[in-house]
C-alpha cells in the first residue's frame, strides 16, 4: 500500500524569520542584532545558584505548576512590583516553558473552533499560527503609525459576539511601544460589556524607559478577572535558554491553562526553577533593569547618527525599529534584510514579518540587548552603507 500522506494545519508557515536571519548571519559571520537574544551572560548570582544546585539532590520532576517556593516569590513580586493584592501562589500562578508554552496553552485552553481572537499588528509570529491550530480564526487591527498606537475605535468595532480573546503585549515586540494607563482604561471599557477574555504579554516589563511605568493588565481589576498575564524570567535575566516564564490568572483561569500546560510539557526544569527562586526574592535583581537597558538604547541611537537609518522612538523592550528608505527607498524589507546581513555584516529582522499579509512599511527591527562592544561593531558596519 501506498504511504499515508499528511495534510499540513499550517501549509503557508515556513520557518521563523528569526531562526532564518540567524542561520544567515551565521552563514555569512554578520553581527546577529537580528533574534531577540542577549550576547553577554544572566547576573552571576543566577548561574551560581544553577552550578550549586546542580550538585544537589533535586533532579526529578518538579510539581506540574511549578515549585511551591518560587510560586510564592513570584506571588510576592507581582504584590510588591504593582501595588495589588498578590495572587494566590497555590491557585494563580503557574510556571511554563517560556512564556511561549504559556501563550500556546492559554490559546489551547480558552480558543474553539469558530471563535474569534483580536490580534493588534505587528505582532509576535506565534499568535496567528497558534490561534488557528485551535480552530479560530485571528482578527487582525493594525496599530497606528508612526507611533504604533492602538486605535480603540477599530479594536472596538472588531469584537463581536464571537470574540473569545482579545491578545495585547505592552512593552511591545517589535516596535517597543509602551500602554499608558488612558490606554488600559480604554480597553477596559470596551470589554466590559463582552464576555472575551484578555491574554496580555507582558515579557519585557522590566524594560521600560525615560522614567515610564511598566503598567500591567493586573493594576486594572476590571480586568484582572478576566486576564492570563505572561511574563518570562527568560528576558528579565538575560537567560532565554532557560526557556522559563509563567501565567498569572485568577484561579478558573488558571485551571484551564493547567489542564493543558500538563499534557504539553508537565513541569519545567527543577534546576533553573531552584535557580530563579534563589535570586528572585532579591527586588535588585531585576530593578536594574530600566536603566541598564536604556543605556543600551541611548548608545546604540548615538551610534546610528551617523548612519542613514531613521530610527523610530522605542519607549521599552530591548527592541529598536529604523527606516531604510534613505538607503534603499524602492527596496522592500525582506530583500533589504537579507541584503544587510549577506553584503554589510548585520543581521535585523524585516518588520513585515509581524504582519499576517506581509504589509511592508520600510522598517526592520534592531535588538539592542548586546554587549556594548557588539552594538559599536554593527554600528562600523552599517556607517559604511
């Protein structure tokens, strides 16, 4: 008999761009400001406690939602980083494989088929392709330029009955565009009368900058009790190969994220969770942050001056957008990208990647997260186009 053959979910999902410009600047030696990754070591005290705690006797599975102690400190942290009531560590707080297995699971446990999920664009290439893995269907509103802000009256008009989720992320990826608080209450009340949930990514709400607040969808309680807030102790300590962050949901919630989290990965590395508790009761430990990356950004936009890119205002995240158009004004992003890794040596990311349809601004998106000396030598490079 002949061999089975396989219809793709997913037929027009190639690999990510991010795994695509990586290979490229590898294959070309280019200065890779293109994936989201630091190029320097997490604090010392962190990988201290992994060595130590390798050594020791905890190497089994952890507990299905994650270390009781560490659910406890992040119960903690979020009490204390956001002035509200802390979340019940046993019921509210479950610790997944990077904030992506959270975004998966929660997609997994609250889209069905036919329901409608609102995504603002440009986003993170995940939430289409996970969005219709369940059976829904994304809606896409595009954020406004050139300051990529929400156009409430857009999102407002997009949410039918059939909306079961509505998906922000604030700082944002890619264009690091910050939610104000007139910003939340405007999507508070427009929910309020709906019975959609909320998932907010918030990975890098630690890097917020010029003395802005990080302001979370849990400051909010109308709609705290209908959101999944991720966050990722991957970004917060410079570790993304940990591969460690968690969901915070009121208890019914959580349940649901629970029930799938179990069956896509059950628990997450006993060590790296040792680890993160042993550093995270430390507020020094990520309250750094702001500024330590801001400095980055300040640095990496004086040396950009003397480039012909524009660059974009970038209010947080480790992320940086430019236009290109004094350099290559006809040229589309995806041509340019690959061009800017294979003849100049560094290697960004084309922003029409966060667009379902490819729309081309004539932006790509830097990340700045780089050792001081990486983000001078991509700067050389660049100063030559």
């Amino acid at each position: 008999m002949p061999a089975p053959t396989l219809s793709s979910k997913l037929p027009d999902v190639g690999t990510s761009i991010f795994a695509v410009m990586t290979q490229l600047a590898a294959e070309h030696g280019a200065i890779n400001l293109a994936q989201g990754f630091p190029d320097f070591n997490p604090p010392a005290a962190l990988t201290e406690a992994l060595q130590r705690h390798t050594l020791g006797a905890q190497h089994q599975y952890a507990p299905m939602p994650g270390l009781p102690r560490l659910r406890e400190l992040i119960a903690a942290k979020t009490a204390v980083v956001y002035g509200v009531p802390a979340p019940d560590p046993a019921t509210d707080v479950t610790v997944t494989t990077g904030a992506t297995e959270a975004l998966y699971a929660v997609l997994a446990a609250v889209v069905q088929p036919g329901d409608e999920v609102v995504v603002l664009e440009p986003a993170y290439d995940l939430y289409g392709p996970a969005i219709r893995l369940q059976g829904g269907t994304p809606v896409y509103v595009p954020l406004t330029l050139p300051d990529f802000r929400p156009d409430w009256d857009r999102i407002k008009a997009a949410i039918t009955p059939s909306t079961r989720l509505v998906m922000v992320n604030t700082p944002h990826n890619p264009t690091g565009a910050v939610f104000s608080h007139a910003d939340w209450q405007q999507l508070a009340e427009i929910l309020a009368p709906t019975q959609a949930f909320l998932l907010s990514d918030e990975v890098y709400e630690h890097m917020v900058f010029d003395e802005r607040p990080h302001r979370s969808a849990l400051q909010y309680p109308e709609l705290r009790e209908r959101a999944f807030v991720l966050s990722s102790f991957g970004k917060t300590y410079h570790a993304t190969g940990w591969k460690v962050g968690y969901c915070v949901a009121p208890p019914a919630l959580s349940a649901e994220v629970r029930r799938v989290h179990q069956f896509v990965t059950f628990s997450v590395s006993t060590l790296s969770q040792l680890a993160i508790a042993d550093v995270l009761g430390d507020e020094a430990s990520y309250d750094y942050l702001p500024a330590f990356m801001q400095q980055k950004r300040d640095l990496f936009g004086e040396l950009m001056r003397e480039t012909r890119f524009e660059l974009l205002p970038s209010e947080g995240s480790y992320f940086q957008l430019a236009r290109y158009h004094r350099i290559a004004p006809t040229e589309d992003d995806v041509k340019f990208a690959r061009r800017l890794t294979t003849e100049a040596g560094v290697a960004v990311v084309p922003v029409s990647a966060f667009y379902h349809n490819q729309t081309d601004h004539g932006l790509v998106r830097f990340c700045f997260a780089k050792q001081d000396s990486t983000l001078r030598a991509a700067a050389e490079r660049l100063r030559q186009l």
